[in-house]
C-alpha cells in the first residue's frame, strides 16, 4: 500500500479522533458546567445559612438581654420587697459549770440557732432562750454583712431574726465564737437551703468573710461529738491542740507529779474519748459552707 492509499485512511482515524476528543471535551464542560452550578448554588445556600446564623445571633443576644433584664428586674424587686426565709444550725460553745463556790470548770455545749427573714426595715434581732449571757449582737451584724456578699442579695428591707435556744440556762464565754455558724444560717436562709445537722464549726467571722480562732476547741468538739457529730470544722491551725500529760517522777525519797504540755491532734484527742468524727480545717466561709450542703 503506496503513501496516496495511506494518506486517506489517516485523515479518517484523525477525523475520528478528533471527534472522540471534541466528545469528551464536551462531556467535560458539561460536567465542570453542572458543578459550576452546584456550587454557585452552594455558595448562595452558604449565604442564605450566613444570614439565618446571623439572625439567630442577634435574636439570641436579643433574649439574652430580654433574661439579664428581668432577672435584674427580680432582684430589684426582691430587694425593694424583701426576702423571707429560715434555716437551723447548731452552735457549740464553752459553758461554765460551778464544781463549788470557788471553783469552775468549762465544759463543751450544744445551742440551736434558728435564723428567720421577714419583710422588715433592715432590722437585725437577737433573741436567746432561755437566758443564756452570751452576746451575739455584734456577731450578728459582721454575719449579716458577710452573707449579704456571700449571696450578692441585699437585707436592707429584709429583718433578720437569729433565735438561740439551749436546753437549759446557762452562762455561755464565748459569744464570737458561733459568728461562722451564724453567718452559715443566714446564707442558707437566703438561698433557701438545708443544713446538716451533723455538721459543727466553730471560729468567729471576720468582716472579709475569714473565720478567726476561737479558744476552747477541744471541750466544743467534744460537745460536738456527743451530739452525734460526723465533722467539726475548726479554723486554719486549729486542729491541733495542747492537753497536759500527768508524769511522774521518783527521786528518793520523794515522788514528783507535773503536767507537761503535749501536742495532738484533735481528731485523735476525740478518739482517745471515743469519739469516731472528722476534723477539717477551713479559712473563709465559702470553703465551710460546702460542708454543710454535701453532707445531708
């Protein structure tokens, strides 16, 4: 087959080719058109998810703002109205006890302490029962501060009424002492919680909301444990104490008893007395107050 029969036959298969090219170039566009087109229509469904997103965002800021301003609006209007409420804990305290007319001794107590919020003018209000000579006014009042900060709600229109019961008169040493527990009533009046009554602190309340050291530990844990007590907080540093070892010495011919000074711990001071309960140390009122809420 000479180059004019095999020239014809090439432009056929050329032709050909070209036509199978031009094909699936056309197949191609065709292809590359219809995603051209999905994806215009993606981006206008991006678009159109934008703009539902963005009117989603103001509506949420809208009620957002709807939400802060009623519930700033019920604040003011429980502060305007006052709040009612009531809560119970147990104060321990240092009793004396008279062994005869010259001499005393301490002893460890239990006191219940109701606390009660009325509508009022602000006022704050002591009541013991039966006479008990211990004075909580001035406890009452750094209390009524602290919880006030503790909670972020206001008592000037609210009269607070801290009732302290015993079960018999007697004369109580160390009033500054129930400041924590008290402070600790007045907050779970005001956020209408229950407290457990197997927990005791004792330690005063200082005006930041700190719990300062109290005398007598050991005779008001004690009380506390007899009480049926599972945990007694005391403050930073106090949960060990000093008790009085009786030793004895002989020195021909004489025998020489002292009481010498030794350190304890007082969970173990209480187990020695039989006493199975926890001994926690804490520095402020925000770490007691949990205790009183996890343990029912």
């Amino acid at each position: 087959m000479d180059y004019k029969e095999l020239l014809p036959l090439a432009l056929i298969i050329s032709l050909l080719a070209n036509v199978i090219v031009a094909y699936e170039l056309m197949v191609v566009l065709k292809r590359n058109n219809s995603l051209v087109s999905q994806i215009e229509n993606l981006l206008v469904q991006n678009e159109n998810l934008q703009r539902e997103i963005e009117n989603l965002r103001s509506q949420v800021e809208y009620y957002r703002s709807q939400a802060e301003y009623y519930s700033s609006l019920i604040e003011r209007l429980e502060t305007d109205i006052g709040l009612v409420g009531e809560a119970e804990v147990n104060i321990v305290a240092v009793k004396t006890v008279s062994e005869s007319f010259f001499t005393v001794r301490y002893e460890g107590t239990v006191l219940k302490c109701t606390v009660e919020l009325h509508v009022g003018s602000g006022r704050i209000l002591v009541n013991t029962v039966p006479r008990i000579g211990i004075d909580l006014q001035t406890s009452a009042q750094t209390a009524v501060n602290v919880a006030e900060r503790f909670t972020e709600k206001s008592l000037s229109n609210t009269d607070v009424i801290i009732t302290v019961e015993s079960k018999e008169e007697v004369y109580v040493v160390d009033g500054p002492s129930a400041g924590a527990a008290i402070t600790i009533a007045v907050i779970a009046a005001i956020k209408g919680e229950k407290l457990s009554n197997k927990v005791f602190i004792t330690g005063t309340i200082m005006p930041d909301g700190s719990i300062g050291k109290v005398g007598g530990i050991a005779e008001k844990a004690e009380a506390a444990a007899a009480e049926g007590g599972i945990i007694f907080l005391v403050p930073k540093g106090q949960s060990t104490i000093t008790v009085y070892k009786r030793v004895e010495r002989y020195i021909p011919p004489f025998t020489f008893i002292t009481l010498e000074p030794v350190q304890i711990s007082l969970k173990e001071y209480l187990s020695q007395k039989g006493y199975d309960i926890e001994v926690y140390e804490v520095s402020n009122i925000v770490e007691a107050y949990k205790y009183f809420i996890l343990n029912p």
